[in-house]
C-alpha cells in the first residue's frame, strides 16, 4: 500500500503527548492522520489533518471514527475494545490487536497471561472487591506487606498502593483489585520491542530508571541501563518472550524488576510508546514513534541502536502550583550541552502533571548524568 502522499489515513485514538509525538513522524513522512480525543485542548490537535472530539470509551463514537480510517492504532489503552473488535470483524487494520488490548487492559488477566506463558513475574491474587481482600487478611490467607491494583484505569502510579496496614486499605476504590507479592527491587529496567506484521521483530537498549532516593517516584530514566552484559541480554530475552507470545503488532514496552538477587520479573507492559523510550528521539538512530508507525504500517524496521547516550527527565508540575502554565528557567536549560526539552502543549498546570520532558544526550553518560541532574535542579513548571 503507498502511504506517503496518498489517500491513506491512520487513525490514532487519544490526542496526547504520545500522540503529538507520534505525528511529528507522520508529518516527516507526509502520512494523513485522524485523531479521536475527549479533550479541545489535545496536544495533538494542532499536528493532525483531521481532528474529532469524542469519548474513546463509547463504543459507537470508537467505532465510527475508526470506520473512516485504513489503520488504526492508539495512544492510551484506556479506549472501547469492543468497537476496536468490530472493526477487525470489518476490515479495518487495528494495531496493537484487541485481543492484547483486552488482555493487557485489566492487570489481572495480564498477570494471568504471564502465567498461563511461563513468563517471570511476581505472585499474586485477584478480588473482586476490596472487601474480599480485608477478608483474606483477617482469615490469614493473604499477608501485609502487598502492593495494591486496582485492575483497570490506573495510570502514573494511580491505581497502586503499598499496604503495609490495614489503615493503608482506607479509601481506596472498591471495585476488582489484585494483591501482589512487594517486590524487594534493585532497579526497574524497560525495553522496547518493535513488531510488524510480516514478524520482524527489533529490541531497542534496555533502559534504567533511577529513583529518587526519597519521593520514590521516577527521575530519570537511563539509556543504556547501568548494568552488566549479561543482565542485559537476560532482560532482551524476557522482553522478547514477552513479545512472542502476545503476537503484537507495534511497539510493545516491557517494565521489568531487577531483584536484589538479580531475577527479572515482569512488572506490566505497554503496547505502545512508552515513557521509557523518549530519549529514542534524539539518541537513537530510529525514534520509538518513528519506530511505532514504521510497525504498524508493516513498513521495515528501523536500527535501533543509539548514537549517544540519552537520559530523560520528565517535567510534570511542581507542588502548589495550579494554572496557566510557565517554564522558569527555560532558556537557562537550553544553554546546557546536548539539552533538548519537549513541551507537551498542555496549556494549564497541576500538580504532578505530566507537562513535557527534556532529554540529556551525550558521548560520555555519566557527563549526561550530571547535566541532567543540573537540568532538574534548574527548571521548574509553575504558574
Ligand atoms: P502504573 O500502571 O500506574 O504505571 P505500575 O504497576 O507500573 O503502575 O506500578 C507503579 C510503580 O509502583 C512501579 O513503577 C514500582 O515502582 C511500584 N511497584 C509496582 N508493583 C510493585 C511490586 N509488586 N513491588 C514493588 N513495587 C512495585
């Protein structure tokens, strides 16, 4: 099929940061795009050719926006799998698949798949609601520490709770959840795998993310991973199997838990791109959205080697600021070697929203270390 300056159109469900990035490349290769989002305001509006506003969870608005496209794949996995259903039973090319979408939608029957294919991931029980849970701990059935999930719409961190007491149990949602077994990790590693149709498959450098030693929340992530050979090759290898037995079409990224005693265990995956990959723009010989439509357009794959080394750390907003947003310190930033940042376009800040993020490349990564430190210390996103 000719794609590049034809009739074409990929459609994309959400309208986010992904997705504005994930234009930037069908701009480069001149492919039409139509884009679905709840929002007026989506970071993507302004880069497609065509624009709906629309609930990605009502199934007749998914189903009559993706009956106007040739392809169609997303950037949230939180969109109508029924209508993503329907139009597969019609023709339409839907990628990643419903059924993986399905799947990885719920993280119970995620984890239930990592079973069911052998694949390493931490143990756990599923509830169908929360009660059930204080019931099996009374009961003696289920111990404290856990990590609680609730199955679908977590994002960020949303949906995940360490219950260390019962006190921790309080307020969260009522509805399905699972319990899983703490993980005692060194770090958190990621890898992205690109598939097409045809099944070339390509896996891009594991990838570190570095926590903050306090707030326990994701400063930068690291590419290459600062680990060994060996660890490395293991980590490719899980994700690979990963993605060999879900088939996918498109990018598939794969969060891992590297434990103390070095086993690598499953955390969740994502079937598009990813946090993880973002530093692929500038460090990579093929970004990961480059990567994405080259996937799912059964286009060939992209070298996925880096040219440099690459960190990224995401701006979300600070504390206590809420409103028009400003980036201070901007410039002081942009003086910084090898510094790029990426401004999402949202146009108001929250606290803790995930506003842009700025990659960090350079020949020597602990140089990039530490510029990137020096960039995190610089810029703030208040109002
Ligand atoms: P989300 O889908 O919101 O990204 P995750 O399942 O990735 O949620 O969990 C968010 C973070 O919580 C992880 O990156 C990790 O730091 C921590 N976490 C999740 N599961 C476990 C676990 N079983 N043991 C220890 N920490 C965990």
């Amino acid at each position: 099929m000719n794609y590049f300056s034809s009739e074409f159109k990929l459609g994309i469900l959400g309208g986010g940061q992904l997705g504005k990035m994930l234009l930037n490349e069908t701009r480069k290769f001149d492919i039409q795009t139509y884009v679905l989002d709840p929002s007026a305001e989506a970071p993507s509006k302004i880069a497609c050719n065509r624009f709906f506003q629309g609930d990605l969870m009502d199934f007749d608005t998914v189903y009559n926006f993706g009956k106007q496209v040739d392809v169609l794949t997303f950037e949230i996995e939180n969109v109508n799998v029924d209508a993503l259903e329907k139009l597969e039973h019609d023709g339409i090319k839907v990628y990643p698949s419903s059924k993986n979408l399905r799947t990885i939608q719920n993280k119970a029957t995620q984890k239930l798949f990592y079973l069911d294919h052998n694949l390493p991931t931490s143990a756990f029980s599923r509830f169908a609601y929360l009660s059930e849970i204080e019931d099996a701990i009374s009961n003696g059935g289920l111990k404290l520490p856990f990590v609680w999930k609730c199955t679908q719409f977590g994002y960020d961190g949303t949906g995940v709770k360490m219950v260390r007491t019962l006190h921790d149990l309080e307020n969260l949602p009522k509805g399905e959840c699972i319990a899983e077994e703490l993980v005692d990790f060194k770090t958190e590693l990621a890898v992205i795998v690109a598939r097409n149709s045809a099944g070339d498959v390509k896996t891009y450098p594991v990838v570190e993310m570095e926590f903050h030693p306090e707030a326990n929340q994701v400063e930068y992530v690291i590419c290459p991973a600062r680990i060994t050979e060996s660890i490395a090759q293991k980590a490719q290898e899980v994700a690979l199997a990963v993605s060999k037995a879900y088939n996918h079409v498109g990018l598939l990224a794969v969060e891992l838990f590297l434990t103390k005693n070095d086993t690598l265990l499953i955390n969740e995956v994502a079937p598009r791109p990813h946090n993880s990959g973002h530093q692929t723009i500038e460090a990579s010989y093929t970004s990961q959205f480059e990567q994405h439509l080259r996937a799912v357009l059964n286009l060939p794959l992209g070298e996925t080697k880096s040219k440099l080394g690459g960190i990224m750390v995401n701006l979300v907003g600070a504390e206590n600021y809420t409103g028009d947003v400003v980036y201070e310190n901007i410039e002081k930033i942009m003086e910084m070697e090898g510094v790029t940042p990426h401004i999402y376009g949202k146009k108001q800040t929250r606290p803790f929203r995930k506003m842009g993020h700025v990659t960090i490349v350079n020949e020597n990564l602990d140089t990039a270390r530490q510029i990137a430190e020096q960039v995190k210390n610089t810029i703030r996103v208040i109002s």
